[in-house]
C-alpha cells in the first residue's frame, strides 16, 4: 500500500444482551491462568471473503447474519457483553454483565488494495499493519472496567473482495 488508505465508520450499533438471557448472579472471577492473559496484547482478526464468482450473499446480509449470530451467542453467554472490573474488596478481576449490556459493533469502509493486505504482499507491511489496526475493533484493556468484547465489520472493496 503507497497511497494513504482511507478508514471511514459507517455505522456503530449495540447487540443487546436478549431479554430471555439468563445473566451471572455473582461476578465470574477470573482464574489466575486466565488474569495472565490480561497483561498479554490483545489477539484481534481480521477477516477476508471473496465474493466475486461466488454464491455468498451481498456484504450487507452478511453484516445482518453475524449481528443476529451474535445477539444469538449473548442468549446463551451474556457475559461475552458484559465487562471485566477488578473487585476491591478480593483484589480479583471479574466478569460482570447485566441486562442493559451490549456489545459494540462497528461497520466501516475501506479503499484498500484488499488483495495486497490479505496476501501479506504490500510493499509497505508498517502500512499494512496500521490498516488492519484501524480495522479491528477497538477495545482498550489497559484500564478496568473495560469491554470484554467488541466487534468490527469493516466494508474492504477490490475486485470482488469484502471484508467482514
């Protein structure tokens, strides 16, 4: 990638955890195997669909379908909505999550070369790693309370390339 991408949000929703959800009566302390993995860099994923040629549906039933997937997931685990806090009173860090929590969801458009970003074959990897930086959904973990969970559905458009 030589020319400036350009990232543009087209919209931000919230998945709500679904009324039928059977929400966490305590906080869900995390194990000290599973704190470790606070002070690790977040793992974020990026991915790539061809469509040109294909029989996948257009890029905004595929936004719909992961949306609904999602408020679907909520039913059965509502905590992936919910926030990580540290409790004062044990010094642990928890999962906490109640009914008005919702997940974040980003859509976003792109102008990237999607071919050169998904191959790894930019000439210019810094810009490449800085594209899908603004891809992936932002989640700050250097602070609680924080999100437990964010989503991007970032809108890449090249030759039959969409990005979800």
């Amino acid at each position: 990638m030589s020319a400036a991408v350009t990232v543009r949000v087209v919209g931000v929703s919230h998945v709500a955890v679904p009324a039928k959800a059977a929400l966490p009566t305590e906080p869900m302390k995390l194990t000290a195997t599973e704190a470790l993995w606070l002070r690790i860099p977040l793992l974020q994923h990026v991915l790539f669909y061809e469509s040109a040629g294909s029989s996948w549906p257009p890029f905004d039933g595929i936004v719909d379908s992961l949306r609904s997937s999602l408020g679907a997931t909520l039913a059965t685990f509502a905590p992936l909505a919910g926030r990580l806090v540290h409790l004062e009173d044990t010094g642990d860090v928890a999962i906490v999550c109640s009914a008005s929590d919702a997940v974040r969801f980003v859509e976003a458009e792109c102008d990237a070369d999607v071919r050169s970003v998904a191959g790894g074959g930019g000439d210019a990897p810094d810009d490449d790693l800085r594209l899908l930086e603004q891809l992936a959904p932002e989640l700050d973990m250097g602070e609680l309370p924080t999100s437990v969970m964010a989503r991007a559905s970032p809108r890449v458009w090249w030759e039959g390339w969409r990005s979800a």
